[in-house]
C-alpha cells in the first residue's frame, strides 16, 4: 500500500458543471442551473469518488481545485455535502494543502463562504473578466463591479486571503484603454494572484455564430498585441512575477493546481466531462448532467479512456513544460523517461533557438521561451506536436 500510496496522484479536479447562465463565449461544459437535480449529482459526485479511489488509493493530497460551470452556485447545504464527500474520499491533506473554488462574484453571500472555509477550501478564484459593467453585460456575465467588491469583502470576512481573480483581453469593443483601467482597478486590489486571459471565439458558442455572422466587433490583432503587451508591464512593475502565459502571481503563491497540469502530472479527473489522467491513462468523463448521474449508478463514468503513449507524454512534456514562463529542465525530461531531451527533440529545439523564440537556462539544463517566444507561444508549442507520433 505504501508504494502504491507514493504513486497516486496528489491533485484532484472537481467539475461543477451548473451555472446561473451560460455567458456567451463559454464552451465549458456547463449548464443552466434551473430545474436541474442538483443533489442528484452530487451523490453521483461522491459514488464517483468511491470508485475511484478504490481503484488508485490516494496518497497525500496537495491540491483540490472545484472547477465550473460555477461551483458557488451550490446552496450551503448543498456545499456542504459536496465538501464533506471531498473530505471522506480524500482524507489525507499535505499541512500546506491549496483548495482552490471558482467562483462568480454575486454568488457567494457569507454563509456559503462560511460554509466553503469551515470545509477546507483555502483559495477563491474569482470570474471578473473585467471593470466595466458595459463589456460584462456584452459577453453576458450578469454580475457587476459592484458585485465584485462584495464577494471580495465576504471571502476576507471568513478569513479567506489567498484569493485571485480572472480578467480577459481582446473582448468585444475593448480597447487598450480599457483594458488599462481594468488591470488598475485590479491592482488596487492587491491580491496574490492574477490571470488574464484573450477571448478565444469557440464552435458552439454565441460569440462563434457571431463572428460567423461578421457581427462581433473585436479588436485588432494588433490592438490585442498591445493589450498583452501593456498587461505584461503593467504586472511587472506592481511585482507580480508572469510564471506562467497568462497567469501572474506573488512570490510563492502561484497556483499549484494549474502547476500540476503544466509539469503534465497525475491528477485525478471527477465530475461530468471531467478529464482525468492517472498512469499514463487519461480520461474523459460523460457530460450530460442525467447521463452522468446514471452512469455513476453503475461504475466509474467513462466516455472514454486511452492510453498516452510514451512519444506523446515526451511532446506533452515540452508542450505544457514551455507555457511556464520557467520552462522546461533537462534533468526533469531525464527523470521522466531515461532519455535527453537534447538528442530527442533536437530539431524542433535548434529551430526554436535560432529563430529566437526559445532560450536556454543560465545554467544550459533547460529552455524556456525568450520575450519574443511569449508573444507566439502557440507557433512554438506547434513545433513540437507530431514530431514523435507521425
């Protein structure tokens, strides 16, 4: 049990997949929370849990993170079922364990707040998106500034500090200017930990049938440049340290769930549509809400399940490896799998250098993306897709 124990995962996703609407550039897999069997799902959530952790006993946990959908949609009582099954299948927390929920401003009064600190969760990342209530209704979030303060002030009044909140650029009629003041009222702020995203227009969204239509008003690539560029700086200069494309933090109090992802670890997926990957297994679960729920009626609910290739876990090592602003060590890649980096991807990574998007470690054991490389770290991460799984 005990070299068991020293394999299994030490991260766990929980996916929430109810919302109070459903915004229109978001193709998570969520759905409306009206009528749905909310509790339903959630006993099928911890027979998930059973299963799974009959079939990889978990060892020492060092992150949970609830993700959406919005998981603070939940009544308290529904919260606090859901938190007493994390904690009846997960026992075993790490003493500095990060719990991270997602949450959207306007859905967490005190009581629910209460209700997710008395039952482990450390860590609040907030969906703001933006500080101008005009760009939150034109993407169709239906919370406002106002409603961003609140639930900050709420989540410090039950001692919940280690909080971060979610900005996007490249929105609909946003310009630079906006985005500045955006990134300044943020900033005022003075969380821990920050993450700014670009809209990315996805199939099966209102904004795709939009753009389709040439009836969504988005800026220019090269207004969008600007707008990475000014937020770069701006975090810079308030001493936050970008480890990551899009995420920015504190010293020390990056996010150590995403981390988990990124340095292509183990975690455990759970939850309707949830992705998993245990053992070189990954997995995609059902994402139905009913199908999901009578599904877990019967076993683990599976919609698929497969194998990673050990030429695809060594490209999803660099691939996910490079988007920390870190990157990649040599002595990590040789841990992993025996074999040197250099003499693997030696072609991909000697293009990379020489077109100036890649550099090397002070210390000549890794690579990272230089200044240049963070603006197109897209083309970079493309270099290396196939190149050992044609």
């Amino acid at each position: 049990m005990k070299a068991e124990r020293s394999r299994a995962p030490q991260a766990v996703y929980i996916h929430i997949p109810f919302c109070t609407n459903k915004c229109f550039y978001c193709d998570f897999n969520s759905y409306v929370l009206k009528d749905q069997p909310v509790m339903d799902y959630l006993r099928a959530l911890d027979r998930e849990m059973e299963l799974t952790v009959q079939q990889t006993p978990p060892g020492e946990i060092r992150s949970i993170f609830v993700g959406g959908g919005t998981p603070t949609v939940l009544n308290p009582q529904e919260m606090e079922f859901f938190l007493a099954s994390v904690r009846r299948h997960f026992p075993h927390w790490s003493s500095d364990i990060e719990f991270t929920m997602e949450a959207n401003p306007g859905t967490t009064d005190l009581d629910k707040m209460t209700v997710m600190k008395d039952g482990g969760v450390n860590r609040v990342s907030f969906g703001v998106q933006a500080f101008q209530n005009e760009l939150l209704s034109g993407i169709g979030r239906i919370h406002n500034t106002d409603d961003v303060y609140r639930s900050l002030d709420n989540a410090r009044a039950v001692g919940l500090n280690n909080l971060s909140i979610d900005l996007m650029f490249g929105l609909p009629n946003q310009t630079v200017e906006m985005l500045n003041y955006s990134v300044s009222r943020a900033l005022e702020l003075g969380l821990p930990h920050y993450s700014i995203y670009s809209l990315k227009v996805e199939e099966n969204t209102l904004f795709h049938t939009l753009y389709h239509k040439n009836q969504l008003p988005l800026p220019s690539e090269e207004e969008e440049l600007n707008m990475y560029l000014l937020l770069m700086e701006r975090m810079q200069q308030a001493g936050y340290k970008q480890y990551e494309i899009s995420n920015f933090a504190k010293p020390g109090l990056a996010s150590r769930h995403n981390i988990t992802y990124w340095k292509n670890e183990d975690y455990y997926g759970l939850g309707a549509g949830a992705h998993g990957y245990v053992g070189r297994q990954r997995h995609v679960n059902i994402k139905g809400v009913n199908p999901y729920v009578e599904a877990a009626k019967a076993g683990l609910p599976r919609l698929e399940q497969f194998g990673v290739s050990r030429e695809e876990a060594m490209e999803d090592f660099v691939m996910v490896g490079l988007r920390m602003l870190d990157g990649i060590r040599k002595a990590d890649f040789r841990k992993q799998f025996d074999e040197e980096l250099d003499d693997v991807f030696a072609q991909p990574l000697n293009k990379m250098l020489s077109a100036g998007l890649l550099e090397t470690h002070e210390d000549g054991e890794g690579y990272r993306l230089s200044k240049q490389g963070v603006l197109f770290g897209n083309e970079v991460f493309a270099e290396f897709i196939g190149i050992l799984t044609v």
